[in-house]
C-alpha cells in the first residue's frame, strides 16, 4: 500500500510539474526549508524528488524541524535519498546554517489554531523570534540567492465583501488574532532584513490546501468532511455552512512554491491558493457525490441569520501570470485523490 500511496503522489507531482527541466538553475544547490517535516515541506521534498529522478539534477534539500523521527517513519522512501538531509532545531534558538545554503522556503510554525488558543506566547515566540533567528543566520550564508517567507491569508484580516482577496487588500484586523498578528510582525521583520541588510527575500501568504499529508484530524472544514466520508458518514457541517473557500491541491503547490523561488521577484508578496470559490455546503454535497452519495449529511451551524459571510479566496492573477503558473487539479480530482491516499494509508495500517 505504501507503493501505491508513493506513485499516486509521483504522479500528481508529474501532472503540476509539466517541465521538471524548468529548475536546471537549481541543479547541485542546496535548498533549506524550516518547518520541514511538515506539510508543505513534506510536498516539497516530493516534488523535489520527482525533479531529481527525471532530470538526475541533484538538487540537495535539507529539512529543519524539531520532530524528524516522524517524518523518518512515515517518508522512509525520502528520507533515505542521499539528497536529503533531516536536521532537529528549534527556529527559536538558530544560530548558524551551513555555507552551502543557495535558497530557504521559511514554513516553520503550525497554522493549527488549537495551538495558537492554548499556547499563544508559543505561537509568537515561533514566528517573531524563530523568523529573526532564521534572518540573522541567512545574512551569513555567501552563497544565498532567494528566501521565501510563508506568511498568512490572515494578514489581510477579515473580508466581508465577494471579491477574492488582492495582495493590496486589508479588511477588518483583530489585533487579539495572535497568528494573524505574528505573522504581520514577521512580514514586517522580513522586510525590514531585506532593507537594512538587502536579504533577498519574498513573501508568500499561502490561503487552504487538500492533499495526502495533510492530517484528517486537523480541524479544517475539507479535512473533516473527506474523513466523515470515509468512515461512512454523517458529514457534519460545524459551522456556517454558507462560509467560502477555495483549496489548491498539494502538488500544485509545492510547484508553485518552487517556480517562486525560482524566478519571483524579490521584495513582492504573492497569494498561494486556488481562485475557485466554494461554499462549506456546497463542499459537502461534493465530497458526499465524489465518496460515498448514501452517506447524509448534517448541519450543526446556528440557525440565526448571518449577516456577513466569510470569504477567504485569493486573487491569484499576480502569481499565475507573472511566474506562468496554473492550477493543475481541479477540486473533484483533489477530492478524489486525497480520498484515496487516505484509504491506502488506513488499509496499510489495519
């Protein structure tokens, strides 16, 4: 099972990644990603990967984190390349990378908001301290070429209005949303590096994502919704259910990521997600047709009138037209394929 969990994931990477021969500048570079054994830099290590099996490019990746024996038992078939190197740190308390860094994707932090209710000191230690930390060692590197800083939709605040979000955009800020502000600060630190001591940096403000690696557990609507569908339902929708997403696919992603630090221009932000809107209703009747059409599904929201409906989908257009970026997976293909990841990965533990 974990064969066919790998090829599904080779696959999608061959279908975001038309042209691995497009990242020939990063043959024999190193790239870091902090937060590494995450899932961003789980689907970045893939994609990595593929590019080096199809064009023998080289391409070293090293992934900081402070949990990599996880990532040793479940990623065997990456964690043993010779590329790939697995380092434990705490962002907090870096020091020193090594010389031979050429690029850093900054992923480190979890975007749980369990995690940021029950721990906020925590949560803006990681992304203030952890992103100066990682700042002062890369104004050391002699061989650095780009970072990428991962930000969040949730700098913009809250949007009340049906237009996707710009990156010009700023809606209605909650100053006790210790995420949103840490990672407001954290952007702020980035530009003020690359200023002060011209770090080439960029900032990406990644919006929701759908794919194998990303834990059913976690309390996101998708997540959720493919988990009810899997064990048989009820699909329960929590909240309102009129809530609009979007969700780019896991490969797509880490395409994206990469072609950014490829040719993104230094000193820009940029929105990673997909543009194409859904309600959390209408997510639900999709994953229920898609997995199981028997299974019912229940709305738990109040049943008051919502005056204003949450709308966290991002305009795209500045990624997708100055990097020549498209999304690769539709959401019925997204659905689709992490449903079945999941499915090989619990048969492969029952």
């Amino acid at each position: 099972m974990a064969i066919a969990r790998n090829t599904l994931v080779f696959e999608d990477c061959k279908k975001s990644c038309k042209d691995p021969y497009t990242f020939s500048e990063f043959k024999d570079k190193t790239i870091l990603i902090t937060g590494g054994t995450g899932f961003m830099g789980r689907w970045i290590a893939e994609m990595i990967n593929y590019i080096n099996d199809i064009t023998q490019s080289n391409i070293h990746l090293i992934l900081l984190a402070r949990d990599i024996e996880k990532f040793q038992v479940e990623m065997p078939h990456l964690a043993n390349k010779p590329y790939l190197s697995l380092v434990r740190q705490d962002i907090r308390n870096l020091h020193d990378l090594p010389k031979n860094i050429n690029y850093i994707i900054h992923a480190a932090g979890t975007p749980d908001n369990r995690i940021h209710v029950s721990q906020p000191l925590l949560t803006l230690e990681t992304f203030y301290k952890g992103t100066q930390s990682l700042l002062n060692a890369a104004s050391r590197l002699p061989e650095l070429k780009k970072i990428i800083h991962i930000s969040s939709h949730q700098v913009y605040g809250e949007n009340d209005s049906d237009l996707n979000i710009e990156e010009t955009f700023l809606g209605k800020v909650n100053t006790s949303n210790i995420y949103g502000e840490s990672k407001r600060i954290s952007e702020t630190l980035c530009f003020a590096y690359k200023n002060q001591f011209k770090l080439p940096i960029i900032i990406i403000r990644p919006f929701a994502f759908v794919g194998p690696y990303h834990d059913l557990e976690k309390p996101w609507a998708i997540n959720n919704f493919i988990r009810d569908a899997i064990l048989g339902g009820p699909i329960k929708i929590l909240g309102n259910g009129l809530t609009i997403r979007s969700y780019l696919y896991g490969s797509d992603m880490a395409q994206w990521l990469l072609k950014t630090l490829l040719i993104g221009q230094i000193g820009e932000a940029y929105n990673l997600g997909s543009k194409e809107p859904t309600s959390l209703n209408d997510l639900a009747k999709k994953i229920q047709l898609l997995v199981n059409p028997s299974i019912e599904i229940i709305n738990k929201s109040s049943k008051s009138i919502y005056k204003n409906i949450s709308n966290l989908v991002p305009n795209t257009k500045k990624i997708t037209d100055s990097l020549s970026l498209e999304e690769a997976h539709t959401l019925e293909e997204s659905i689709k394929r992490t449903t079945v990841w999941n499915q090989l990965k619990t048969n492969n533990e029952n």
